[in-house]
C-alpha cells in the first residue's frame, strides 16, 4: 500500500465517522476497528 492510499482510506475512514457512518470495506488493514464492517472478498 503506498502512502497515497493510506491517506485516502484514512480521509474515507474520517468521513465516515464525522457523519456517524458504519464503513464497509473489504480492505482488512480496517477489520478490527469497531465502527468498520469487514467483508472478506470472495476468491474465484
């Protein structure tokens, strides 16, 4: 993951939580975080 992409989950992330908002995501670096919902992606 390169920095640019860090900031731009944690901007998501921040958003997310100033509005009261349940994130959902499938990127597991956000799994453990209570206000996260956490979707593993389904291998094919």
């Amino acid at each position: 993951m390169s920095m640019a992409d860090s900031s731009a989950d944690g901007a998501i992330l921040a958003s997310a939580r100033a509005f009261g908002a349940v994130l959902w995501t499938q990127d597991a670096d956000f799994q453990r975080l209570a206000d996260v919902r956490f979707v593993e992606r389904v291998k094919e």
